[in-house]
C-alpha cells in the first residue's frame, strides 16, 4: 500500500497534501502516482466532486524525481502556474492558510521553508532581508541557515520546461532541488518562512509516520478540531453546501468523523 494512502490517526495521509492545496485556494488538482497505486486512490478520492474541487490522475511509469511531475503535469497546467506538494508532508499552525494563498496569488516562485534546529540533515536554504533565495544546499557541513526546504513549491507558468531542461542526478532522477536552483540563478525564487509556531512533518520514515499520527492526535483531542478535514475547508470556503455535508456524514454515521461533520454545519 502506498504511504499516502495509509492514515496518519484519523484520514489518509494524501488528505493532508490535498488540503493544503485547498487551503491555498486551489481546486484543479492532479494526483500523480505509480502505475500500481492509481486505482487505489481514484477509489478512496474519487472525482473530487464531493468537497468541490476536481482532482485527476496521471502515472508516473518509474521513479525518475519529482521534477518529473512538472513535465508529467504540462498539459494538465496548459501554461499556468502551479503548486507542487508531496504526498508525504504536513503542514500546521497559525495563518498558515493566509501564507499559502499569498504564495499561490503572489507572481514570485515561491518555496516554503521551516527553521530546524539541525540543518546538517536537510537541504537548507540561504535568503537575503527581502527573502529572496541566494542559494540551496543539501545536508551542508556548515550550514548558512536554520532554514529547510520543505516540500511545497509555488511555480511560474515557465516551471515544466525547466524541469525538461534538466540532466538527471547521479543517481538518475530529475531533481526538484535543481529547479529551484535554476530560478536562484534568475534571481525569481523566494521564501516564506514557517517559524517554531508552525509544524512540518515529513512523514517519509516510520518514526515520522508515527510522529506524525501523534501529533494530529494531540491536537485533534486537546482543541476539539479537525486538521486537515477537506470538507471543512470546502464549506468555509463555500465550494460545498450544508446538504453535501449532511450526506458525506451519513456515509460515514456512527463514526467520530461523521459527528463533528454535522458540527461543522450547526455552527
């Protein structure tokens, strides 16, 4: 089973991804996966329809880098700009939403980045006082910043020819590190900083898979609140109405889930 699909506490983990989409204001959606796992998804996402947004699937026939995803996804962005997300990264805190759809509306590429108390282990970032991005690079002995790339990008409408302008690594994948280089050298990538306030998760390993399901837990059982709940965001953003809630909560009746849907509603 594919990671994305596996739930993180109480919903899948691609619930996440999908939401923040949303949460950036973004409805036309697509779901790239292996040749094995489409199905799969299309079965638990479905058209996209019941939390109104339209959600589509492509393959990526093998792992060849997530860069591959901007070219997998050119007709499908018709020359529009785009964000890319992973399947496997959470996102959480205050005005988080506002700081999405700034990026989304915003005509700067944009990457998001968190402040990490262990740069040597991530790809870390370097920007100036208008946070324009000076350089990139992964796991550094020393260090210029706290400063992670995390795995949500904000794109021009240009980023699939510069992903097709790309030569594999040496471990022969088309790197999402190399476009965001390539926009440092125009001088056109930016950052929006996500502090201590913020959560981020790559929940790509088993401990932060299992870091990840404990922390929607707390939050979710301390505040009495969803995170990440698509039909909560479709409502609050009038996508869906109260009669789609009512039936999304009726196929999922006698469950936690399905009573804090109705909740949503008599608010």
């Amino acid at each position: 089973v594919p990671k994305c699909l596996l739930p993180v506490y109480d919903k899948p983990m691609i619930y996440h991804s999908i939401s923040t989409l949303m949460l950036s204001g973004i409805k036309d959606i697509m779901i790239i996966t292996s040749p094995s796992d489409r199905d799969r998804a299309n079965e638990l996402l479905g058209d996209g329809k019941k939390w109104g947004v339209k959600l589509t699937y492509e393959i990526q026939e093998k792992p060849r880098g997530i860069a591959e995803a901007l070219i997998i996804a050119e007709d499908f962005l018709d020359k529009n700009p785009c964000a890319l997300i992973l399947g496997d990264n959470i996102f959480y805190g205050p005005n988080l939403e506002e700081k999405l759809k700034h990026a989304n509306a915003s005509n700067k590429n944009t990457i998001f980045t968190f402040e990490v108390t262990d740069p040597e282990r991530f790809g870390i970032c370097e920007i100036d006082d208008e946070c324009k991005v000076i350089s990139i690079e992964e796991k550094p002995l020393k260090p210029k910043s706290n400063l992670c790339v995390t795995g949500i990008y904000f794109y021009d409408e240009f980023a699939p020819q510069v992903a097709m302008n790309l030569s594999p690594s040496p471990r022969g994948e088309l790197e999402i590190t190399d476009v965001n280089k390539n926009y440092i050298k125009t001088h056109s990538l930016y950052a929006e900083v996500l502090n201590q306030e913020h959560t981020w998760i790559d929940a790509g390993t088993v401990e932060s898979f299992l870091q990840a399901s404990l922390f929607v837990k707390s939050i979710e059982t301390q505040q009495g609140i969803k995170v990440s709940c698509p039909e909560e965001i479709a409502y609050k953003n009038n996508w869906i109405d109260r009669q789609t809630i009512e039936n999304i909560a009726k196929d999922t009746s006698n469950s936690p889930y399905s009573n804090y849907l109705l909740k949503i509603i008599k608010r």
